[in-house]
C-alpha cells in the first residue's frame, strides 16, 4: 500500500476512535481537533518523506506545524474545558435526533477524507524539484502573517468572553471591528500561501483549488452560516446590527 493511500486508513481509523469518544462524551467538537492535527501530521509526514527541493519542503513544514500545533491547541482547549458543546453540533444533535451517531460516523469520516485531501497539498511540495525562490518566500511570509492574524484574532474574542459584562453582546474590538470572522479570513489566508509555495511544482496549479475550496466551506457550510445563526439566537439585536455594519469575512473598516 503506498504512503498516500496508508496515510487515509489512518486518518479513518483515528476519526472513528475520536467518534467513539463523542458517543461518550456527548461532544462533538472533538472532530475539529482531529481535523487540525490530523491534517497536519499527515501533510508533516507527506514533506518529511519526500525527495523534493529543500527549501519549499522546509519553509511549508515551519508553516504546517505551527498552524496545527496553535489551532488544534486552541480548539482542543476550548472543548476540554467547556461544559457545553459547540452550538453547530448541538443544533445537528437536537435536529438528527435517534440519527444522530450514524449520521456523526459519516461526518467524522468526511472530516477524515477533507483532513487528507488537504494534506495531500505537502505531498505536492515534498516532490516539489523546480521552485521560485520568490514566490515561496513570499508564500512563508504570508502564511506567517496568517498564522499571526488567526491567534490574535482567537486571543481578543477568549478576551472579550472572560469579561462578566461580556453576556449578550458582541465582540468589536481589535480585528472583530473590521471582520464579522477575522478568524475566518486567516484561516482561508493560510491556505492561500501554499500555492505560491508551490509554483513551480508539477501539480503546483491544481493547489489554487485550496483557498477556493476553505472559501466555499467558510462562506456556505461549516463556517458563517452556523456560526452566525448561534449569534442571533444569544445575542438577537445586538448581533443584527454588527451585521449590518460590519463585513462578513474581508476586513474593512464598518459602514454608518
């Protein structure tokens, strides 16, 4: 069995374990700190192992482990701690009902696939041989930037959260006046400096599919749309007008 097709068996198996420890746990968030780790020793194992040029295989692997390290060590934080679950979860669980595990195994086991169809992004690289030193620079500093963007944007909402006057109001402060989901738009930003990485790698072009793809699930299905139904349910009024002033993923300063 090669290395690609081994690497999705595990990704499986360890999805099914972690939805075994959601039955138990009644928690489902679990899946979210699998994804981040899962995709990102899966894509470390894919650069170590590979026969390409050094410097695109190095500087994505600084990028690769510290976006999993920081994002899987945030959420695995947030749900260990928490008594609740994820509101995204817990509206599937009420509205599943009886369906709710097989449908979880099928979620768990899609995140499996995503978590690897992403990493095969540094099977890319690992055999990268002709590069751009400019451009993969360019990819580092960006996903540098990114990574940055993301945790402070993470760091200012656990702030605002921890304030006991904070209940039924809005975060607007730092990047959350500019972005409705600042979180969100580094997050897509990540993965946008792969590709630039890549140029020069002979399956380099197909890697402009992956901000697209983050995109497309941010903006339509695991992203914005739970995220902000949550908003208006706890947070009603207050919630409707930063939507009406404030942009939904792109930073910009808020309208009147």
């Amino acid at each position: 069995m090669s290395d690609v097709w081994l690497s999705l068996v595990l990704l499986l198996v360890v999805a099914t374990g972690m939805w075994w420890r959601q039955c138990q746990t009644r928690n489902a968030g679990w899946v979210d700190v699998f994804w981040s780790w899962g995709t990102g020793v899966t894509g470390l194992f894919f650069l170590v192992g590979g026969e390409g040029a050094l410097l695109p295989r190095a500087l994505a692997g600084v990028l690769l482990l510290c976006w999993s390290l920081r994002l899987g060590s945030h959420i695995y934080r947030r749900v260990s701690q928490e008594s609740h679950e994820d509101g995204r979860y817990a509206a599937m669980r009420q509205a599943l009902g009886d369906k709710t595990q097989p449908v979880f195994l099928l979620f768990f086991w899609g995140q499996a696939f995503l978590a690897w169809g992403f990493a095969l992004t540094f099977k890319v690289i690992g055999e990268q041989q002709q590069l751009n030193s400019i451009t993969v620079l360019a990819g580092f500093l960006l996903g540098c930037v990114a990574i940055v963007g993301e945790s402070l944007a993470d760091r200012q909402l656990s702030r605002f959260r921890s304030r006991p006057d904070s209940k039924g109001k809005t975060c607007r402060e730092g990047l959350w006046y500019y972005s409705r989901h600042p979180n969100y738009f580094f997050e897509w930003l990540h993965w946008l400096s792969y590709p630039l990485i890549a140029i020069g790698a002979s399956q380099g072009p197909w890697l402009w599919g992956l901000p697209v793809a983050m995109f497309l699930f941010l903006w339509f299905v695991t992203g914005i749309p739970y995220t902000e139904k949550q908003a208006i349910k706890t947070r009603g009024d207050d919630y409707r007008d930063y939507q009406r002033t404030t942009s939904a993923f792109f930073p910009r300063r808020p309208t009147p």
